[in-house]
C-alpha cells in the first residue's frame, strides 16, 4: 500500500482479564523483589540452534543470581527442567505471561516477536538471520548476534533460505559463537535501563 514501517513497532494487547491473571500469575511464582526472566530456546531452523548445555549454563547463572525463571516453548527436543514452563499453553495465556517477565532472553522467534511487539525488554539470540532486520529498530530489544563467518546466510543470494543450517566447514553452528558471558553481560546491561 505504499506505507513506510520501517519505524513502526507491532502492538500486542491484552485484556484486563488476562493482564489480571498475568499479575497474579506472576504472584505465585515470585516476590515483587525478584525479577522475572522469560527464557525460550525453541528454534524452527538450525542456523537458530543455540545449544542445550548453554540455555542450562545460563539458567544455573540466573538461579544463583537469585532470578526467577520461565521457560517458554520446548521445540526442537530441549527442555531446561527448570521447574516453571510455559509448554502447551494456550497462546494469549502465554501472552499474559510474557507481559509479566521483566526481561525475555530467546532466540529469533515468534517469543521475541510477541515480547516486542508487548514492549518488553528482550535480549534475542541471531545466528543465521540478520539482527538488523528482524528487529524493529525502536523496539526495547538488545540483540546478540552471532560473529561467525558463516552466519547471515539467512537471505544469501537474494533468496530466502529458511533452512540454511550456516555450519562452518568443521560443522559446528554459527550460534556456537555466542557465549553463555555474552549474554550474561548483555542482561547486566539491560537490567540497569
């Protein structure tokens, strides 16, 4: 139609209702002094595959840290056992869920998505997609990305390639170059705005 969005943020909404059941939802899970970290390591291409012992590491760093900790999704096999999940639930419950995190870390995915669109903070994960342009550029979303050689190969040649594994020549992922202190320090960064 013509309309310039490249400016332009999603909205989400939510009712009272589900805004009600997300703060005593919220409630049951944590003190108001705690802060809540919504977590989703559900990939649906491997160039978004961060690995499983990463998501753990990282998860072991929150609770010793004193975080509350939600898990959202468990596709592609991985599942944190971190006591609190979100699998299976209804999509708006999910919302409401989001809406209550204080910050949402995750790869590029609809939770990031979602979580932008609420105006939460989000720290998301990019290996084979471009940060740049999955991103709304005045979204409260403090992208990591990968540096590998290989990554970015999302859209190479013109072409969309959703199943773009971007594995170097030893086979190893182009997300394995993010660091679990990486992100660790990116959450430092983003709690204190």
């Amino acid at each position: 139609v013509g309309l310039d969005t490249t400016d332009m943020v999603p909205i989400l909404y939510l009712d009272d209702n589900e805004k009600e059941w997300g703060r005593n939802w919220r409630k049951s899970v944590c003190n108001k002094k705690t802060k809540l970290i919504g977590i989703h390591a559900g990939f649906t291409m491997p160039g978004k595959y961060w690995p499983q012992y990463k998501w753990y590491k990282l998860v072991e760093w929150l609770k010793s840290e004193k975080y509350s900790v939600v898990e959202f999704g468990s596709i592609g096999g991985y599942d944190s056992c971190i006591g609190l999940s979100a699998h299976g639930l209804p999509i708006r419950m999910v919302m409401s869920m989001i809406y209550q995190c204080d910050i949402v870390i995750c790869v590029d995915s609809m939770i990031m998505h979602m979580a932008n669109a609420m105006n939460k903070k989000c720290i998301p994960l990019f290996g084979s997609t471009d940060s740049k342009v999955y991103t709304p550029s005045n979204a409260r979303s403090y992208p990591i990305s990968s540096d590998s050689a290989y990554s970015k190969f999302h859209n190479w040649g013109g072409r969309n390639r959703w199943y773009t594994p971007c594995l170097n020549q030893d086979m190893e992922n182009c997300m394995d170059s993010i660091e679990v202190k990486d992100v660790i320090d990116k959450l430092k960064e983003v709690v204190k705005l």
